[in-house]
C-alpha cells in the first residue's frame, strides 16, 4: 500500500512529467532500447532519490524494463506531493513520500520501499545502505547491490568498506566522469542560485558571496556566483583546492575572516558544523545562510536558536533569526539542500546524464556482475556510452584515433 498525500494531485504532476521527458532524451532512448526484452522482469528495485519530475522519469524508465519499483525521497523537503501522486499510477510503481514529513514518517518511508526485500536499490546520501546495516540486515543476503548517487552517500560507503562493515557491492556513481563534471559542478552551481535568487528576490550582482567548500560542486557554485556578478570568497580545509580557488580568481580565507564579509553564504563540504555560533556572532544584519551539502549539519541550527532571542518565518523557506543586537540572520530552506527544499533542482539536461548512469549500473548490477561486497566505480564502458549519447543529443561529436596512433600513445619509442 503506497504512502502519498493525495491521488487527486496526479494530474499536475503528469504535467511535470511530461516536460521534464521532453529534455531527457538518454532516458527516453534507454527506455526504448531496453522496454521490449525488459531485463529487469522478475526483480525488485528500491530507489531513494529526491523525488521530483526527473527522479520520476529514471522510476518509469525502470519500470519500463520490467522492475517491479518502490520508490521513496531521500529528504523530506524535497519531495514534492503532486509528482509522487503522478508516479504512484505508473504500473510497476509503488510511491511512499510525503512532503515535509517528521523524521519518524521518513523513515518508516525508507522502511517501505525496502519492504520484505529489494534486488537493486539506488541510494542518495546512504539512508538506505543504513538501514540495510542496522535494523534491516535479514535483508542483505537477498540483495545483488546498489548504487550511490551523492558524494556524502560515497564518503560513507568508503569509510563503512574501510572498517570491513561493507557487506554488499555498492557501485559509485557519483564518481563516474559523466557524474560529477556536469551534475556536481553545472548542475549544482545552476540549481543552488536559482532555489535562492526565487526564495529571496535578491540581487546576487554587487554581493560578496562566501562558499564553503571547492570540491565540484563548490566550484559550480562558486563559478555561477561570479557569473552573477558577485565577489567571491572561498573557504577550504585543503591547501590545495584553496590555492586552486584562487587561481580560479577567487579570494580564499578562514570562515571567521570571511563571516564579518559575506552577504550570502552557501556551504558545500559534506561536514557538520562548518558556520557556528562565533561565525554567526561576527556576521552582519541581513546575512543570508543557506546550504547545498546533503545533509542539514553544515550550518549550526542549534546555534542559531541559542544565540537569537527570537526567530520567525519571514517569507517561505526563509527563517529569520533576530540576536540580541538586533541584527537578523536568515536561513533558507531549514539549512536542508536549498536547491531542492527551495527550487526544483538540477537542470533536466544534467539529471538526463546522471540518471542514465543510474539506470546502465542498476543493469550492471542485476546482471550479477558484482560478487564480493566493497565500492565500485561505474565501469568506464558505461561511463564512455553515456558521454556520447549527450553529445550526441547536443549534435556534437568526437574524431577516432587511427591505429597508428594508439600504438603511439601506447608505446613509449615515440
């Protein structure tokens, strides 16, 4: 029995549906290829990815290939109830999501689309591969593997595979080339400026922008602030990525020299507590905080509400929270991924990429290919496929080396 806030939605969201298909044209032509011999048949596939119009259009393609699918979000904020309500009539398709749920409903969501036992499952940010470890492990000799699509969910599987508490074959996709060059970095640096510039209508051009963290996704964020026409500063743990930065042309400092500057701040690292309580202290009135890493523990919520004497909804999705001197700070989207909890996402064109790697590895994975448990990469041949479908799709295209000269590139007596 699925688990929606209302079938009368359905209509709004096959709206939804229908536009983001029409810009997913690798799906589409996975569908197509693989709908009439349906490989998945016979198999149980869980997926838990935030639930909008184009993780719909990756459950109907698996569908489509004769999965029998549960699906679910994978943050609350996220989901959106019209396109859960559209997805649960799709056969072969079971929808347990709600919008704004507690985190008890979101869990026993998880707890559903798992049910009494899954083949495949996709995971985004490893709420799944948790449960699977924890209070569901009867069900792990049953499951052939599954596929992370995010880098926290990838961070986790490396540490669990390194304490040897991994006990089924994960593949990476976040890793795959055709992942995180264009999901993490366009995707992200599009969708995290979009959720905020319509939550708070307000100019990014002229602002000093502070990003946390220049991995990919930082970079995306950051490159797309500019291109707004801010100031940009970056904070880094890593020496490294920081020099990086600023030979990308940005300014690189401690977040503590950073927070008396910022007027918007995003942070992206994956870690918890990188704005605290003596950042918010040295911030000025008006400073805006928002957060694009996949968990809501990178800005402190619990300083936030000690150090305010009050805090009140200001518009939707923005918190304000007024310190004793007056000044206000505001937080979007409950510090949860704003480019999801206060827009719609990534591109369509950039999720068309991803979850096209998503469906190519649950195929992988069904077909029994990984044995032993432990995190592995998307195989390069599938990785390669998808790049040039996109380019393909784009009217682009790429030359081909002769025979001549890969022996060139491959021997070494020039």
């Amino acid at each position: 029995m699925s688990d929606i806030a209302s079938p009368a939605l359905a209509g709004q969201g096959k709206l939804k549906l229908s536009w983001a298909s029409g810009y997913m044209p690798l799906l589409n032509a996975i569908e197509k290829q693989y709908a009439p011999s349906k490989p998945l048949k016979g198999l149980r596939v869980a997926v838990s990815v935030h639930l909008e119009a184009k993780t719909a259009i990756l459950v109907k393609t698996l569908a489509a290939m004769g999965a029998a699918v549960r699906a679910t979000g994978c943050n609350p904020l996220s989901t959106q109830d019209d396109v859960a309500a559209a997805l649960n009539e799709v056969p072969g398709v079971e929808v347990f999501a709600r919008h704004g749920v507690d985190s008890q409903t979101y869990t026993r969501h998880l707890k559903m689309a798992l049910g009494d036992g899954v083949d495949v499952f996709i995971d985004d940010g490893g709420d799944f591969v948790q449960l699977l470890h924890s209070e569901l492990r009867a069900l792990l000799p049953g499951i052939r593997g599954g596929c992370e699509e995010t880098t926290t969910g990838v961070m986790r599987l490396k540490a669990r595979e390194k304490a040897g508490e991994l006990k089924i074959p994960m593949i990476a996709v976040n890793n795959a080339r055709c992942k995180y060059l264009f999901d993490n970095r366009y995707g992200t640096g599009q969708s995290v400026w979009d959720g905020i510039v319509r939550t708070t209508n307000v100019a990014v051009a002229g602002r000093c922008v502070v990003v946390a963290g220049y991995g990919w996704c930082g970079k995306g964020v950051a490159m797309r602030a500019r291109g707004l026409g801010a100031r940009v500063i970056v904070c880094e743990v890593d020496a490294t990525k920081a020099i990086e930065a600023v030979m990308d042309g940005f300014e690189a400092m401690p977040m503590m020299q950073a927070a008396p500057l910022g007027d918007i701040f995003v942070t992206v690292t994956g870690c918890k507590g990188v704005i605290r309580a003596e950042h918010m202290q040295a911030m000025h009135d008006g400073a805006i905080l928002c957060n694009a890493g996949h968990f809501d523990v990178e800005i402190d919520k619990t300083d936030l509400e000690t150090l305010c004497v009050e805090h009140h909804a200001a518009r939707k999705n923005i918190e304000s929270y007024i310190m004793p001197d007056g000044r206000a700070l505001h937080l979007l989207g409950e510090g949860r991924l704003v480019n999801l909890a206060c827009g719609d996402g990534h591109p369509i064109e950039v999720m068309d990429v991803s979850f096209a790697l998503q469906a190519l590895s649950v195929l992988h994975v069904a077909s029994g290919a990984l044995q032993a448990p432990g995190v592995y990469a998307v195989p390069e041949e599938l990785d390669n496929r998808v790049a040039h479908m996109r380019l393909a799709s784009m009217g682009g295209g790429v030359d081909t080396l002769t025979q001549e000269q890969r022996d060139y590139l491959e021997g070494w007596n020039g």
